[in-house]
C-alpha cells in the first residue's frame, strides 16, 4: 500500500508542477493560485502560466518592458508584484486584461510615465 501511495503523490507534485513554466513554482493554496516567479533572471512575463493564478510575482527579475497580451492567459491574476525590476515601458492596455487586478506592487522600477 505504501508504494502505490507514494507512486500517487509523485504523479501529483509532477502534475502540479508540469503546470508552471520553468523556472517558476506554482502553488494551489486555499483555493488559490500562487505562481512564484521571482529572482530567476527573468526578461519577461513567463508563457505556460496556469490560468487560474491569482498571485503572480515576478519581483526581482530584468523585465524590461510589460508587452500588451502578457497577461492574456492569466485574467483572473488579483495581486501582481512587479518590483526591483528594469521595467521602463508599460505598453497600453498591458494590463487592461487583469478586471480582478486589486494589488500592482511596480515600486523600484524605471516607469517615467505611465
């Protein structure tokens, strides 16, 4: 019985985390969704996000700059942190698509407008 529950929660975590793109970790926490992308080097907003996330962090990375369509597979996103990043141009409606968007944390950045 033992093996076969261990054979169960190894197919689990693969499956949890065959969801969330390299090099982030995705969490399914009290009905929620927490996608931690944060100090890996990042560029850009990751692809492959699962859509149900509603903490994104991407804090601490190199984005550069916030390209309209980022976020169109992660709309129900209700906290997005963004902070110490390179971030320079937040192209128009980047962020339109995040209606449940409630937290935007763009603090260290280099926005001059927005």
């Amino acid at each position: 019985m033992f093996p076969l529950r261990a054979l169960w929660l190894v197919w689990a975590l693969l499956g949890v985390a065959g969801s969330c793109p390299e090099p982030c970790a995705c969490v399914d926490k009290y009905a929620h969704q927490f996608a931690d992308c944060a100090y890996k080097e990042l560029r850009e907003v990751p692809e492959g996000l699962p859509a149900n996330v509603t903490t994104l962090s991407l804090s601490a990375n190199k984005i550069t700059v916030l390209r309209r369509g980022a976020f169109a597979d992660v709309t129900q996103v209700t906290s997005l942190w963004l902070a110490h990043n390179e971030v320079r141009t937040v192209e128009p409606g980047a962020l339109a698509v995040l209606s449940q968007l409630k937290n935007l944390d763009l603090s260290h950045n280099f926005i001059s407008s927005f």
